[in-house]
C-alpha cells in the first residue's frame, strides 16, 4: 500500500447501552476523498466516551503505521473533540489517561486537526461500528479462556493502586 503523507480520518465509537458492549473505527481516506484503509475494533464492556477517544488512538496508531504526516481527523462527538481541543476541562480519570496516551500519539505527526462533523457526515465509520457490534452480537459466547486472551490479563495482576482507582484498562492496540 502506498503511504500517504496526507490523510483525512473519519472515526467513530459508540456502545449499545451505555455502558455496553462498545467498538469503534476509523475510515482511511487520501487528498483526492479516496478510500485507503478501514480500521475497527471490539472493545467489550465500556462506555460510549471511552468508545469515541478509542476511536483516536485507532485513528493515530494506524496513521503512523501508513506513515503519514499530516492529519485531518473528524468525529461525531462534540465531547471528544472540545476536549482534545482544550475547550472542555476532563473530568472522567479514566478518559484523562486515554487523552494522554492520545496527545503522545498527536506529537509523533507534524500536523493533527481534529473538527467536529455532524453525524450524517460520519455515516463511513459509524457503519464501520456498527458492523462490528452486530458481528458481536450475532457471534457465539466465548469460553473463559478465550475471553481471558482478548481482555488481557487479569485485574489481579495488574497493580493495586490502579485496581483500587478503577483505572485498570487492559492495553487495547
């Protein structure tokens, strides 16, 4: 695949309930509006804000591995992107670490945008969800040790300070 220096990034994340079963995606496109790469992933149990901020870190890991420099990334979710902007403070801690891993991603690209888009112009990744909550839902109940190899390790084995502030995320890409 040729790597573009210049991408424009639709992502998405949302969760059935909230919180719910969650996903999120990013759609890939070049300078001339066409499509290069799609990204999704199922993230279990979470919340729809912590769906959408996946959604970036999706939308800038896979941008470094195509080797871009330029980013303009849009979202439906006015939250995401007024925090990322800096216009809203964040209070969830959670959140807060994910922003963080998010702004280390940003430095790595000589330019990241991030505007707000109404959703009828985010229907590319917002399919991209849903496809794959549907798939999730329609697919059969893992075995414990399946579940166990998607989530991570255990909450008994991560440290304890983590476990007690509720901050435990198992490493998602």
């Amino acid at each position: 695949m040729k790597k573009e220096k210049k991408l424009e990034i639709f992502i998405d994340g949302g969760s059935r309930g909230n919180p719910g079963h969650g996903a999120c995606a990013a759609a890939f496109f070049d300078g001339k509006g066409s499509l290069i790469e799609e990204e999704g992933k199922d993230l279990g149990h979470c919340t729809n804000n912590f769906a959408e901020y996946n959604g970036l870190v999706l939308a800038l890991s896979a941008a470094a591995r195509l080797g871009a420099a330029e980013l303009k990334i849009f979202s439906d979710s006015e939250l995401l992107v007024k925090q990322f902007n800096g216009e809203y403070k964040i209070k969830d801690a959670a959140l807060k670490i994910l922003m963080a891993e998010i702004k280390e991603l940003a430095a790595g690209f000589k330019s990241v945008t991030l505007s707000h888009v109404p959703r009828s112009r985010n229907r590319h990744a917002d399919k991209l969800v849903n496809n794959i909550l549907d798939n999730a839902k329609n697919s059969p109940p893992r075995t414990f040790s399946e579940r166990a190899k998607v989530r991570g390790p255990s909450p008994a084995k991560t440290p304890a300070k983590e476990r007690r502030q509720g901050l435990y995320q198992p490493k998602l890409f």
